[in-house]
C-alpha cells in the first residue's frame, strides 16, 4: 500500500492540493515534523530500511526557487512540485542528494511555481525550455496529485516557452487530451528489459514505456528519447542491442521523424553500494571494479577506454538505425 504513513508540515494543509492530500489519504497515520528536510526519525533509520522509506510520502512547501542554468535539453533546471520518487532504481540520482531519505516529497505551494516558471517565461526575449522534472518522476507523480494536468494546460495558455520532462512511466492517458499547444516536450527514459525488471524496480516495463511516448507524440507532444543510464553488465552489448532493435520496431513513424536521443551512461556511488548491499541483497551488484573508477567524492564512472569503447559501439548502432543526427547528446 502506498503511502503507508504521511509526513506532513502543517503549514502545507492550508494550500489547496494540502487540503485534497488530507482527504485522498485520511485513512493513513499523518505525522507532523518542523521540516521536510529534516526528519530524524527518518535519516536514522538503517540502509535496510531504505524500501520501507520508499513507502512513505512527506507533505511540504517549497521553500527554494533556484533555477539552476542548464545546457543539455533545457535552459534551466527548475525545481517543481516534487522531489524524491516511490520507485527504487538502483542507480538513482537522488540518493547523491538525498542519501536513504530519497522518498516522495510533494511540494504543495504549486500556484506559486508555477507563477514564477510563467513570469521568467514571458520576460526573457526568447524562448526558453524549463525541465521541470530532474529532481522526481512527474508522470508517477501525477497518479497522486494531478500536477501535470494543472500545469500543462496553465503554461500552455501563454505564447511563450516550454516544459520538458523526462519519466520511465507509462501513465500517461490523462496527459493526451490537454491543449498543450505545442509547448511541452515529453522524454521517455528506455531501458533493457532485463535491465528494467532486475535494476529499475517499480518503474514500467519497456513495451508500455513505448506505448505511452508512441501516445503521446500521437497527442502532438513534442517528444524526446533518453537512453539512460546506460549500464556495462558482461551481456551489455547483447542486451542494448535488443533493445535498439525493439525500439526500430515499434516507435511510431511521429516519435522517429524529430527523435532525439540523449544516451548517458551510469555514475555509481559509494552511498548506492551501501544502501544497495544491505536493502537490495540478491540485486546485481552495478558496481564493477574492473570497468569503473573513482571520479571524485565517492562516485564511480566507466574507465575512458571502456567507455569510448561503448560510446562507439553505441552510436554506430543507433545512427545505423535512426540517422547521423539522431542523437542530441552522449555523456
Ligand atoms: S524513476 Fe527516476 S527518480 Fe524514480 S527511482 Fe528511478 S531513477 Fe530515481
């Protein structure tokens, strides 16, 4: 059952979507704290803990609106109505922030945001992308608040800018009819199978991740591909081989005519290593010291020649396939 048990600052129940959280799970025990941010009951807890803390959802306000400039797909990172995610991918950026307190945090002051995301929006001289998705899954959020419905079609009404956001989930049905306008690109994150099933665990399978981007880009999204994190098992060649066939096969003629691939490859933590060994025993261990090194505060990268290696291999299958202009980046 999820959420087992809210956390909640009381300040967060006067806002709107506060008060429709309060009666969706009034059924479940609420507990007060002073701080979404710090919750001692909670970062004490042991790395075994780590799925049971994936089962809670902490209620809060957000307090900081930094847009942090960005180069890659958008012109800035903008923190959004949610940080943290229910699923438990073994990999997960957010434990870098977050550590085992990597849990939901919804942020309910969205009026607010969303404000300053169309103000920065109509005051620049051109058109600016904002991806408002780097810090959870928007798309698995949205089962809970409805977050993406609000915004999209509220953005949408002005003529300027974009939303992008990039999920590894397939709930996208109430997505498809807004008047988006053109304005929001949608990205899916694609996997292996057997990478999906055995490390991205509670995320959708790969076929209904292609559904929902086929969908949407059926909607008239603009939509975006990632392949990431890329990850060097010993099947590695093989298992992304698969998948590059399965994706020639069955993306629609829509997503393939304006594709662009983002591939990145997986960093690793000593934090992954520790929560991973203790919460996740019989999962594949990701980290490899004969491909990885250290690159700096405790995180691991592929070696340079492995990597160029892959990097390859990588883009010749993928140009083979989709074209010399299909990938937007590799990293
Ligand atoms: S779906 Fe994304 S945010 Fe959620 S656990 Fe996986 S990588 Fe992290």
């Amino acid at each position: 059952m999820f959420p087992e048990k809210v956390y909640y600052e009381p300040a967060a129940l006067s806002y709107p979507l506060g008060k429709t959280l309060t009666e969706k799970y009034r059924k479940v025990p609420w507990v007060p704290i002073q701080n979404h941010n710090k919750i001692d009951e909670l970062r004490t807890q042991p790395n075994s803990a780590f799925p049971a803390l994936k089962r809670l959802l902490i209620v809060g306000v957000r307090k900081t609106h930094r847009y942090v400039p960005n180069a890659k797909i958008s012109d800035f990172l903008v923190p959004y109505t949610s940080s943290g995610c229910s699923a438990m991918c073994l990999y997960c950026y957010l434990i870098c922030h977050y550590n085992k307190c990597s849990y939901l945090r919804l942020f309910v002051n969205r009026e607010e945001m969303l404000e300053k995301l169309k103000r920065t929006s109509m005051r620049a001289q051109a058109d600016l992308t904002f991806e408002i998705g780097s810090n959870s899954d928007l798309v698995l959020e949205n089962t809970i608040t409805h977050n993406l419905e609000w915004t999209i079609e509220r953005f949408a009404e002005q003529e300027k800018g974009f939303l992008t956001f990039p999920t590894k989930f397939n709930m996208v049905q109430p997505l498809l009819n807004l008047r988006h306008r053109g304005r929001v690109i949608f990205r899916m994150s694609m996997n292996p199978p057997e990478i999906i099933q055995k490390v991205e665990l509670g995320t959708s399978p790969l076929e209904r991740r292609i559904d929902a981007l086929n969908q949407m880009a059926g909607a008239g999204y603009r939509t975006g591909l990632l392949i990431a994190p890329v990850i060097l098992t010993e099947s590695w060649k093989r298992q992304y081989l698969e998948l590059l066939d399965i994706l020639e096969a069955t993306l629609s003629m829509q997503v393939k005519r304006e594709l662009g691939i983002e591939v990145i490859f997986m960093t690793y933590s000593y934090l992954h290593r520790a929560i991973n060994a203790e919460a996740f025993p019989n999962a594949p261990g990701l980290f490899d010291r004969e491909r990885m090194t250290g690159r700096g505060r405790g995180k691991y990268c592929y070696r340079p020649q492995i990597r160029a290696e892959a990097e390859e291999f990588l883009r010749f299958e993928i140009e083979k396939r989709f074209g010399s202009s299909s990938i937007r980046y590799m990293v």
